[in-house]
C-alpha cells in the first residue's frame, strides 16, 4: 500500500531524517550534504591542517615521551654549549691582583675593580647567550614552539650559565692554588676571575639554589621566547600552509546569490531594494524670470 505525501511538504525533509529522497522519474536525490561535501573546495580544506598534521608528535603517551627526551637533549646541548662561554669569559675577565701573606692572599690593591669587571662580564656574555638560545629554540624547533619551547629555553640557559662558571673560575685556578700554597710571603700574582654577585646557595641546607647573574643568561632566554610568541602571525605559532594563489587565480569565488536578484548582494549584505534602484535627489528651483518677484526666503 503506497502513501502520498501532501502538497507543499519539500523532498529535503526525507533527506534531513537520513533517507533518499526519490525524484521524479524514478531518481534518487543525493543528500545535500553529502554533495556539499563531495565537491568542496579543495584549498579550503587544506588551509586547515588536523592536530596530527600540525604535530604528529603529540597526543598520546609515546609522543609526549619523545617530546619529553628531545627537550631533555636539547637543554644538555645548551649546557654544553656552556663550556666554551666559560672560556671566553675567562679570557675577557680580568685576574685580580693578590699579595701572599700569613694569612692567605690578600688584595694587592685597595677597593679593585677587577672582580666587578668579572660579573660585569659575565652579566653581558650571559644575556647575550640567552637572546641567541631563545632565537636558536624558536627557529630550529618550530615544530615545538609554545610551553615546551619556553621551558626548554629557559631550562638550557640556566644549564649553560652554569656550565660557564664552573669552567671559566677553574681556568687558571690550578696554578693559583700552587702560588698560594708554596710562595713566599710577599710575593705579588693574580686570581682567576670569579663571581660575587651570584653562585649557589644551599635552600633549608640541602637544596642548592642558583641565583644572581647566574640567572641571566635563563631570564634573556625566557623574555626573548616570549617577545617572539607575542610578534608571531601565526596562532599557533607554527607556520601554516600559504593559500594557492595560483589555484584561486584560474577558481574565481562564486557571487553569493543570482545576479539581479531582488534582496542578494556580495557576502554578508542585503539591499533593501531593486537592483539599482536609488533615490533622487531633488531638482535645484529654476530662477525667476526677469521682472518677477523673487520667492520669499526662509
């Protein structure tokens, strides 16, 4: 037994509830949908890449894992790279002055600069190597920028601030300790640089807590990391694919509705009349002829 359906009821709603509809003639109308679907514009559904295409490595345990090993590598590589900022801080600082004496080696020179000069130095080296770190973690490890390239910059600038006082207070430090020990007293040599306005302190006498200018070369990284995020095109802070401009070229956007139509008009604007229809202003009033009375005013 065949039911029919009354007037006025379009075919669309058989489509909305998930069924084919049947056209005249005995074919069957694809949903709207799917046809939407299945002619959509190819560049549009590039321009917006899924979470796995943006990084494949996140999500799911294993690839926070391998994030969490290649941070760990990349703040021993920074720490590393600690050691020859040492040495060059070693050779730009210079030795204090020093007298032996019964008492040890003292001063050889009232209120010296030199141990000023030496955090002074080390100051300079250390916020000039965070700035590099930052740009270094940005460029290099796109595919990470956000919170884990932040901790990671941070993270390698405190490690290689240091790497770089241990190894540039123990360059010369062999040999100062021989002179302390075996010369005379009175007898006039120099000390390694070192720092004083910064080290490490024991927290509660057990946890050792870095501070002062050791802390530079991890503050420049971190402000620089985040001055590049803030300037940063891109929301995501990875860069994203560019549009097709030669595809757009030869693909024109479809107008939003049938040309000369009552009410349509360019995306997202509705006239509010005929096509072309304008008001017109009125006419100027003809001056009066000669010898007439001119019309009053106001």
């Amino acid at each position: 037994m065949t039911s029919t359906e009354p007037d006025g009821q379009p075919a669309a709603e058989a489509t909305a509830s998930g069924t084919e509809a049947t056209a005249p003639g005995g074919k069957v109308a694809e949903p709207a949908a799917e046809a939407t679907e299945s002619s959509g514009d190819p560049a549009s559904r590039a321009a917006v890449p899924s979470a796995e295409a943006v990084d494949p490595s996140a999500g799911g345990p294993g690839g926070r894992g391998r994030v969490a090993a290649f941070g760990v590598a990349t703040v021993l590589v920074l720490g590393l790279l600690g050691a020859p900022l040492g040495w060059l801080w070693a050779a730009v600082a210079p030795a204090t002055p020093v007298v032996k004496s019964g008492d040890g080696a003292v001063y050889g020179q009232p209120q010296p600069e030199q141990p000023i000069a030496a955090d002074g130095w080390f100051s300079l080296l250390g916020l000039a190597f965070g700035v590099l770190t930052a740009l270094a973690v940005w460029f290099l490890l796109r595919r990470h920028r956000g919170p884990v390239g932040l901790v990671v910059a941070a993270a390698g600038g405190l490690a290689a601030g240091l790497v770089a006082w241990q190894v540039g207070r123990r360059v010369g430090l062999a040999s100062y300790q021989r002179l302390l020990d075996s010369a005379p007293d009175g007898t006039r040599f120099s000390k390694p640089a070192d720092l004083r306005a910064g080290g490490i302190e024991q927290f509660l006498g057990v946890l050792p807590v870095p501070y002062g200018n050791l802390l530079l070369p991890a503050f420049a990284a971190a402000v620089t990391y985040t001055l590049l995020a803030g300037w940063s095109r891109w929301p995501s802070l990875r860069p994203e694919p560019e549009p097709d401009l030669a595809w757009l070229a030869t693909h024109p956007p479809l107008p939003a509705g049938p040309a000369g139509a009552a009410g349509s008009g360019p995306a997202g604007e509705v006239s509010s009349g005929p096509a072309g229809a304008r008001p017109t202003p009125p006419a100027a009033p003809e001056p009066p002829a000669p010898g007439e009375a001119a019309p009053p005013r106001g």
